[in-house]
C-alpha cells in the first residue's frame, strides 16, 4: 500500500477494521498500513505477505519496534495466508488482473476485500471492493479512476482466471469490450474471474 499517510488511512477507513478484526495485507511493502491496520485490530490480529524478504524483514523489525503485535511472512501475495484464514479485511497493495480465488476463499462471512484491479491500459486501473455476506454469497463493486467514477455491481459465481477482452457474458454471448470503458468490462470482469472451470 501506498505510504503515503493520506490514501493509506483513506482505504483502511473503507476497510471498516475494528479491533478483535482479522486483517491481511498483502504486498506489505516497509509495514506502514499493517502498522495502522494491527493499531486498530489489537495483538496478533493483523498479517502482512511481502514476497520480497528483505522487505518483509525490514518491516517486522519496524513493526516490533513499535510494538503492535502484526505479523510479517515471506511468501507470493496471490496466495494470500491460508495458515491465519479466514480475515475480515484483506487488503491488497499490488495490482492485479483478475482476483485469485484464493483471495476469496480466504474472506470471512461479513468480510470485505479491497484490491486494485489493473488492465493493459492506464487509463483504468480501479478498485474492486468484495463483500462476503454473512450467508457467504460474494459480492464485488468496481470503482474506476477519475474518468470512470460510476461504481458497477456484479455477482461473482465460481472461479478462473481470464484475460481481459473476448468475455462470455451469462447468457452465452461473447462481447469484445474496448479495455478503456469500464462500463462495458467492470461486471463482466469480476464475473469472468470467479466463473467455474
């Protein structure tokens, strides 16, 4: 995440962490967001997944020395951190294309997941907020940046991985949106991405 104080309180206030919450952080980076997120959650609440191991090493020591009880591994932050699971909150700092199943499967009934989802152009990454009811149906809501700005609301079902254009809409039909307008791609992508093999 951002360390940038501003965005950072900024997207965990949308996180709605409250103490006794579970809080995963993935792409840790130096620990700042993990720091303010374990603040929240209390002790031994709040996880951070860095792939680099010198970063994750770096940012446990800061998070001890302040002394806030989060946890830093080393490890692939698409994996997430099935060992701690289920979280309330997962929060993702890097940009993806399609959200890993394993993201989902790790979010607590009543959880939320918030993420950046990145296509080929810079014109729109956005992010994508998931929800897990608390009768564990999941929800996702896409914001896109300043010219994209009209959230969009799909239902996710199932799970695969696809690439952004050539999409099979429900009922069959493929569409082939330009990967520059969210409106045509925001519900199809979330969908595609949780669609069963």
């Amino acid at each position: 995440m951002s360390t940038f104080t501003p965005y950072t309180v900024e997207v965990l206030q949308r996180m709605r962490i409250d103490a006794g919450h579970r809080f995963l952080d993935l792409g840790t980076g130096p620990g700042v967001s993990l720091a303010l997120a374990a603040a929240l959650t209390g002790p031994g609440r709040a996880f951070g997944v860095e792939r680099d191991e010198q970063m994750a090493a770096f940012a446990q020591k800061s998070l001890d020395r302040v002394g806030v009880g989060a946890r830093v591994v080393t490890g692939d932050a698409l994996d997430g951190h099935a060992p701690q699971a289920p979280f309330d909150q997962i929060h993702s700092g890097i940009g993806v294309p399609c959200l890993p199943k394993t993201w989902v499967d790790q979010l607590a009934p009543g959880g939320r997941l918030l993420t950046t989802l990145a296509t080929r152009t810079p014109s729109w990454p956005g992010h994508c907020l998931v929800t897990r009811t608390t009768g564990g149906r999941v929800e996702a809501v896409l914001e896109g940046g300043p010219l994209c700005c009209v959230p969009e609301r799909a239902i996710i079902v199932g799970a695969q991985r696809v690439d952004c254009h050539g999409f099979e809409n429900f009922d069959g039909s493929t569409i082939n949106p330009s990967l520059d307008n969210i409106h045509a791609i925001s519900a199809t992508v979330v969908a595609e991405c949780f669609r069963s093999h």
